[in-house]
C-alpha cells in the first residue's frame, strides 16, 4: 500500500466518476447531474411506481479501470476483479483493487519487468558487485579510498528461458546501483534485481500474476512466507535495446514489517547454489512446503 491519497478523473459504465484512491480502496464520485441515475437505476430497483427497493448488487464487468490522476498528471491503471461487488453510499460508489500502475499517459505495452527487495540483495549478493581500490600510501597517508563498481557482465547471471501462462520468458538477476549527493542517502546503493523479459503486452493481470509467481519462488529460497518483493518497474523498449523505466506497478495489499534478522543468520538459499532448474529443488512438489504453488515458474 502506499502512504499518498491520488485523485483524479476516470470513466466507469460511461459515467465520468471523480476519483479518490488510498493505496487499496477506489473511490468513484460522481458528476452532481448523474447522482440521480445512479441511485434510481444503478443501486435501487422499482418494484411499482414510485416504490423501490435494493436492486441486483452492482458488479465491476471489465479487468482495469484507467484514470488520469491530478497530482502527478500521470495515467492510473488500476486492476479490478472482473464480477467483484461494488460497494456504495448514497450515489458514491467504492470498488476494492488488486493493484495498479502509475505510467505516462501516452504509455500502453511493456515488455521487460523488474522486481527488486532487500531479500534479493543476499540472494544475488550485491557485495559481489563492487571492489576496494586503494594505494596504501593515500590510505595511510591521506585517507583516500575507492569503491569500483563491476560491470553488468560479471553482476548479472544467464539467461534463462521459461514459460508462463503460454508466454516465452527470460529471466536472469542483475546488480545495479544508484548515486545520491543528498545528505540523507549513502552517496552509492547496490541493489539486486530479479528481472523478466517477454513480447510486448498490455495484459496487466498478466504482471500481477508473474509477481506473484516470482515471490512465491523468493519465499522457497528464504523459507519465509513474508512479502519479499518491494519494488516493481515495468519498461518498454526503445531503440532496440534500451529499456527506460516507464512504469511503477504496486499491489494493493498490507505488508509486515520486513524483518532481515532471518537473512542475516543466513537462513537463505544463495541463486549461485542453484544449477538453473527451479524444479530440481522441490519447487512445487509439495503443496505444504514454503514455495510456489503452481510450475509456471520453471527454467529450462
């Protein structure tokens, strides 16, 4: 969940609603000339003239609801439950969403997805991705010490092709970093990343449901049933090979706590360890052990 309060514009069964959206719950007000039908034709049903009672609960008919929100001026996508009951108060209307993607108005397909938590830093260690360079001359003498970053070919892994709900998929890990002048923030930050690759799609429960197939695979190397995944970015490519961030994609859900006591003890399975067959060890083979559910996920 997030800790802001969007608001903004979207269309819902034709009617232009005013929306409000708290990180779970979606608000839908709408416009003063059509409270009126909402009321009398949407939530009440007329049993004789001029009597009505509660009609048939009000049900979400499409996957997604795409809005415009005000204080980013950017396109809010949020993900419906196809059938789920909306709720209402008077003519305001409430609709509980599964999670949604914050992108730029003119963005619609993406075709890379990239996950990243604290967990995934001892999974794919970032303290592989950097090197000590220092004379011991200006360590001693002047205090001068360098950090030198290593380069994507000896941070990231292979390649590996899987399929997922008919879709052709690559994925590997990769350690990136981010500089900071801010005095608040380290001035250089690792960070590992679990990162997918598949054919451009505008299917946005499709990346809901490789999330979460993705951290059901994290909890089995962690032995955790925690939430280990705390960020998401969707990219589409530009240039052929480029892929700029282009989207923030969160689930709408509560999360605990992250506790990196358990990490910390070691308590983890290292992706070095693994030889690229998810299947050989013991994912999904048994549903009452910590891990994914399904073999969606499983590299070749």
């Amino acid at each position: 969940m997030t800790d802001n309060t969007y608001s903004g514009t979207l269309k819902f069964k034709d009617v232009d609603f005013v929306f409000v959206f708290d990180g779970s719950e979606l608000v839908l007000i709408p416009p003063k000339e059509r409270k009126n039908d909402i009321m009398w034709g949407w939530l009440k049903k007329e049993i004789c003239p001029g009597v009505y009672t509660s009609g048939d609960p009000l049900t979400v008919d499409v996957p997604y609801l795409d809005g415009f929100c005000n204080e980013t001026s950017k396109r809010l996508i949020f993900l419906t439950r196809e059938e789920s009951t909306v709720g209402s108060r008077n003519s305001t209307l409430y609709i509980n969403v599964a999670g949604y993607l914050e992108c730029s108005p003119n963005t619609n397909g993406f075709c890379r997805m990239t996950l990243s938590g604290r967990a995934l830093n001892y999974i794919h260690p970032v303290n592989r991705a950097f090197s000590q360079v220092f004379d011991s001359d200006d360590l001693t003498e002047k205090g001068i010490i360098s950090i030198r970053t290593n380069g994507f070919d000896r941070t990231s892994t292979v390649k590996r092709a899987f399929r997922f709900e008919g879709r052709d998929i690559a994925a590997y890990f990769s350690v990136g970093w981010t500089c900071s002048m801010k005095i608040s923030t380290p001035p250089i930050t690792l960070n590992s990343s679990m990162i997918f690759e598949f054919d451009e799609t505008d299917d946005y429960w499709f990346f809901y449901r490789l999330w979460h197939a993705a951290e059901d695979f994290l909890k089995y190397l962690t032995f955790s049933k925690n939430t280990l995944i705390e960020d998401c970015s969707l990219q589409a490519m530009y240039d052929d090979s480029h892929y700029p961030s282009t989207a923030e994609f969160k689930l709408a859900r509560f999360s605990e706590p992250f506790d990196t006591k358990p990490l910390e003890k070691g308590r983890y399975i290292q992706l070095s360890l693994l030889d690229g067959s998810v299947e050989k060890v013991g994912v999904a083979s048994d549903p009452k052990r910590v891990g994914p559910a399904s073999k969606n996920l499983e590299y070749g």
